[in-house]
C-alpha cells in the first residue's frame, strides 16, 4: 500500500516543491516523488523511473522533475537509508539489496512503459531490473554511472579499499565525508549554494544514519560477481531505446567508462554535457531535460510506446 506523507519538516518546499509519498516494501518504509500522469494523458505517458546513487536522494533529480513533470510521469524512489526513506531491521546495504528493493518497489506500484533512469549507483540498480523484468520497460536513460566489474581497475578498486576501508567508513561516519566532499566536487558547472548542501547534510544527519552511505564505496569492489553477472546481461540493451547522458569532467567516471558504454551499447544516443560533474542531472538540469526530452520525442510517442527505429523495438 502506498499513500501520501508529509515531508520533512527541513525541507524547503520552494527547492523541493514535491508531495511526498511512502510504500512499505520488504520491510522498508520507502519515500518517493510521484508526479503522476501529466493533465490530458490519461494512463498512457511514460514512466520515469528516477534512480540517484551515494550519498543523494531524490532531491538530486529535483531539476530534472520539474522540468519533465508537465510531460511524463515521474517517479523518484529514496533508497533504504538514504534521503527521507527508512530501511528495514538488519539491512545491510549491499548492491544486491538495494537492487531487491527497488525491485520490490516497482513491483508495488505495479510501473509499465517506464523509462529507467540512472546514475551512480542508479545505474547497476536499474539496469538488473530491466533485465530481470525487461517486460516493464520502454527505455534506458543513464547518466555517469557503470555496470561492470572494476577490481581489476586501481582507479576504483583504490578508491573502494580506501573509502570501503575502516578509515574511510569511520569518516564518512563521523564527519559525513561523501556529502561534503563528494557533493561539491561532483558539481563542477555550478558551486552548490548552502541551502542545497544542507539537503544532502540532513537526509544524513548522524552517525547511525551514515552507516549505508559507508558501505557502498566497499561494494564497488565487493559486489563485483553482482556487476560481472549484470555485465553479461547487457546486450540485452540494445533491443531497446537507450540514451547516454554523460558530465565529462566526473572525477568517477571517465571517458574509459564512457568508451565502454558505446561498445555495449552501439546503438545508444550520447549526449555529452560539457563541463558537468558527477552529478550530471544536478550539475545541469536544463540541458539534461532539454536531451531527454527530444529523445522521447525521438524514440517514444510520449503515450509510452515505444517507436520501432534502427532495429530497436
């Protein structure tokens, strides 16, 4: 059962004008932004399925939202743990429970015709439930993200053992290090004003509730049969409309991460937004709309069908 919740008392409604909404699945109490069926569209407009990553929450897709929300259904699910959603007793926090989550969420609210959207840790979340129920799904939208194994890689595994570590998790911890440093320096086309910063602060606002945002630079390495096993399911992209997003000044990923995404997915629409961070959809949100938006035009007939083009469906 879903219903409507009140927000936060913190948050600013002018920077997150959006209902709250909250769904028990598998014991988490699991908050999201539902925009509904824009006016006139009946049932028929596509689904966007709005996937954030370590440490956001829905409030990183808030540009993103408003300037979609006249034209498509947008649907933006916390993570367990994370924003303004509460995990179930004894969840861990893996990649793979993240995943079931998401899984069991979309299940709840029952989405067809959606479009997936994902970055981050956005990306390998929905990208398993595309494969896993392809049926649901019309489209693929991914920011700077990855689906692959990367322990091989000193770039990530370095990064993993560093911040998975014990000296990693403690600071992030103790002095909320992802969010203070990693939120700033994933913005790299506009200085994130104090207003927005304590956004990202009080979704983790203590010890306790930071210990998810610690475990996930440890899954980066850890959760690598997960990735390998999603790894070998992504041909099945190329059947469907998939569009790349990609901030090219990421401190995460690269262009080496972006190469491989045209090789998996020949057939996907790139857009590069020059100058944009890690944070792609935050960084810029009007050009990010601006490239979705004439993708869906392109691909889907905005009634959430897909257009058969180019050998995709």
């Amino acid at each position: 059962m879903s219903n409507e919740s009140r927000v936060a008392g913190w948050v600013d409604p002018e920077l997150y004008p959006f209902p709250g909404r909250r769904v028990q699945v598998g014991g988490h109490d699991v908050h999201y932004v539902d925009t509904g069926h824009p006016s006139g569209s009946g049932d028929s407009a596509p689904t966007m399925l709005l996937l954030h990553g370590n440490p956001t929450w829905s409030f990183v897709y808030r540009g993103l939202i408003a300037a979609l929300c006249g034209e498509v259904r947008c649907v933006a699910p916390d993570l367990p743990g994370f924003g303004l959603s509460v995990p179930a007793p004894g969840f861990k926090g893996s990649f793979a429970e993240h995943a079931d989550a998401v899984q069991g969420f979309v299940e709840a609210l029952d989405l067809r015709e959606v479009v997936a959207v994902g970055q981050d840790w956005g990306g390998p979340i929905g990208l398993r439930l595309v494969g896993r129920q392809p049926e649901r799904f019309a489209g693929v939208v991914l920011g700077n993200t990855w689906a692959w194994p990367v322990d091989g890689d000193p770039h990530f595994a370095r990064f993993s053992t560093v911040m998975g570590g014990p000296l990693g998790a403690l600071l992030i911890r103790r002095l909320n290090l992802f969010v203070n440093l990693m939120v700033p320096m994933g913005h790299r086309r506009r200085r994130l004003p104090r207003a927005e910063m304590a956004h990202y602060r009080r979704a983790l606002a203590t010890p306790a509730r930071r210990h998810l945002s610690a475990v996930l630079p440890r899954q980066i390495v850890a959760a690598s049969a997960e990735l390998a096993a999603l790894a070998d399911g992504l041909s099945g992209l190329r059947h469907l409309p998939v569009l790349i997003v990609w901030g090219d000044r990421d401190m995460a990923f690269r262009t080496k991460e972006l190469e491989r995404w045209r090789e998996e997915v020949p057939g996907a629409k790139v857009e590069i937004v020059a100058g944009a961070g890690h944070f792609v959809q935050s960084d810029a949100p009007e050009e990010v709309a601006s490239h979705l938006r004439a993708w869906l035009r392109e691909h889907l007939d905005l009634e959430g069908r897909t257009r058969p083009a180019g050998g995709q469906r």
